[in-house]
C-alpha cells in the first residue's frame, strides 16, 4: 500500500499567509493582481497552472515563472517567523507518518505548490521532502497528474494508492484517478458535503485512519 499526501492543509496546516505571498509574488512580478484568491474559481489550482494561464502567449513566460516562484520563496521565508502558526503540522501529522513507516506502509508527497516552496514549508513541519518519493506542480501544472506521477516514482499502481487530500480539488482528482481519499484538516465539514466518507479533523485518531486505510484496500 502507498499512501499519498497533498501538503498544505493536509500535512502543514497552511492558512491565509501561504496564499497572500502566492498572490504577491504575481502582483509584484507582473504588476497585476489575481482575480481572486478563492482557489475552488480556478480550473486547476496549482502554483503553476495559475501562472501558466496567466502567462499564456507570453515568450518570456518561463522567465517571469522562475521570478514568480523565487519572489513567492522568499515572502514565504519572511512571513513565516511572523506567522509561525501558519507553518506548522497539522496536529498528529509527523507521528502519523513515523507510524506508517513503522507499519512498512510506503509514503509519497503530492502537492500542487512549486517544489522549492513546498521544501521550505514542510521543514518547517520536521519533514523532509526529498526523505519520500514525490512529486509537485514544478513537475506538472495538473493535480491529477501530480498525484499519479507521486505513484509512479514511489514504484507503486495506482490500485494500491490512498490518497489524503484537504480540498475539493483533491476530492475530483482522486475521483478522476479513481483512488480512495481520506480527507484531513480544516475543510472536514466542506469534505464531508461533497460526499466524502472518511473524513478526519486531524491525525489523532491515528489507530481508526488506520483501519480506514486497511479497510479502504483490502
């Protein structure tokens, strides 16, 4: 069995701060600001779809999204000692990642955020990203393909995935894969309406994920 995390929200328990340096980082690279910073308006809300859809038929586009991702790395470095709350685990989440490798069950991070920005965020949580097979949206712009690239690294089918996920846009791309999904942190209720079934507010109740897990694959 594979387990596959989404970060922010699922692992770290990002709030506003991550997504005001996102939207800075453009305002300040492109001198526009972006439509909204309701994620579930996007299409396809990664750090880089959105860029990618800003700058479409623009010939320095990859210029401006490497300005775009390095701006967004260093607001992230210099707001994070002013909120430190806003990079800090979701409670439990470290332990249950020690109690998964215990249990010999293989663990991949999928996150739709830069791969530089994504490092830094889960250092601050105590883990290392390059310590498990991942992937994030500096590999590709789609969450789908985010998530079954993760797989693929970790040498694993898609049939013995689990995916944890916080957001909508986790709940259609593991649909979409057909994956099962265990949803985590603080858009439970939101989850839970949009048909979820195994939903949790955090990993304390480490035992019963892991019968979830075990049910969810068996």
């Amino acid at each position: 069995m594979l387990a596959i995390f989404d970060n922010d929200g699922t692992i770290c328990d990002t709030q506003d701060v991550e997504g005001r340096c996102y939207a800075e980082s453009i305002r300040r690279v492109l001198g526009r600001s972006l439509p909204t910073l309701d994620w579930t308006q996007y299409p396809e809300p990664t750090s880089r779809a959105i860029v990618q859809a800003l700058l479409a038929g623009d010939p320095k586009a990859e210029e401006k999204e490497a300005q775009i991702k390095a701006e967004f790395c260093r607001l992230l470095r210099e707001e994070q000692a002013k909120f430190p709350g806003d990079f800090s685990p979701i409670l439990g989440a470290v332990e249950f990642l020690a109690q998964l490798e215990r249990n010999r069950i293989r663990i991949a991070i999928a996150t739709g955020c830069f791969d530089a920005s994504a490092e830094f965020k889960l250092q601050c949580c105590g883990v290392e990203l390059r310590r498990y097979p991942h992937a994030t949206a500096s590999d590709t712009p789609r969450r789908a393909e985010v998530i079954r690239l993760a797989a693929q690294r970790a040498g694993f089918d898609l049939n013995h995935v689990i995916y944890f996920g916080d957001a909508p846009w986790d709940v259609r791309a593991s649909a979409a894969l057909n994956i099962p999904m265990i949803g985590i942190g603080r858009r439970c209720g939101q989850l839970r309406e949009l048909g979820l079934t195994h939903v949790f507010r955090d990993f304390t109740r480490a035992d019963t994920i892991l019968e979830v897990m075990t049910a969810l694959r068996t």
